[in-house]
C-alpha cells in the first residue's frame, strides 16, 4: 500500500493501469486504523489487479476537497483516474471483496 500526497496523487492515483483504490485517512481516525490492515491485505492479494493508495485528509487538503471527501475513511476506486465507485466507512475484507467485485472482474 503505497502513501500519496497532493503532489503525488496525479502519478499515485490518476495512471493508466489496473484499478486504483484510495484510502482517504487520517492520524485520528479509529475507522481507518482498523480498515488499514485490511487494506494492506488487499493489496498484497491482488498485486497486479489493483493498485491501493492512501492519503491523509488533513496534511492534503487539495486532493480531498478535489474528490469531495467530507468523511474518513472514504475509499474511492478510480479506473483510469476517473471515479468509478465510492465507498464511506470501515468494513471487512469479505464485504469490501464483495463491493469491489465489478471493479476486479
């Protein structure tokens, strides 16, 4: 899982290529901390299918407000850095697998 910041994100998230799913985060975020680890697990699994990123709400504040982030951890999947899909809150690796699966496929 790689870590981006506003600079960055256009090369991180925005490139052709397979899927981009991205964490938006935060230090103080006790959802994104149980959410990272599952994330993490992820990506390992589907290295080469889809790409994950994560980026600190509140140190990026272009990026977040670009996408219209008003709450953490939001995961936003973009393919071919358009937003295909956009999800709000933590959940499992079985329930994100399955909310992914049109993204994957």
């Amino acid at each position: 899982m790689k870590v981006t910041s506003d600079a960055d994100f256009a090369a991180d998230a925005l490139s052709p290529g397979p899927p981009v799913l991205v964490q938006f985060t935060a230090a103080w975020c006790g959802p994104c901390r149980r959410l990272k680890p599952v994330l993490a697990a992820l990506a390992a699994e589907e290295e080469g299918r889809l790409r994950v990123v994560e980026i600190d709400v509140d140190h990026n504040p272009a990026t977040t407000v670009r996408h219209g982030v008003l709450a953490t951890p939001t995961l936003l999947v973009l393919k071919d850095g358009e937003p295909v899909k956009s999800l709000v809150g933590a959940r499992s690796k079985r329930k994100l697998r399955q909310e992914l699966a049109d993204v994957l496929d």
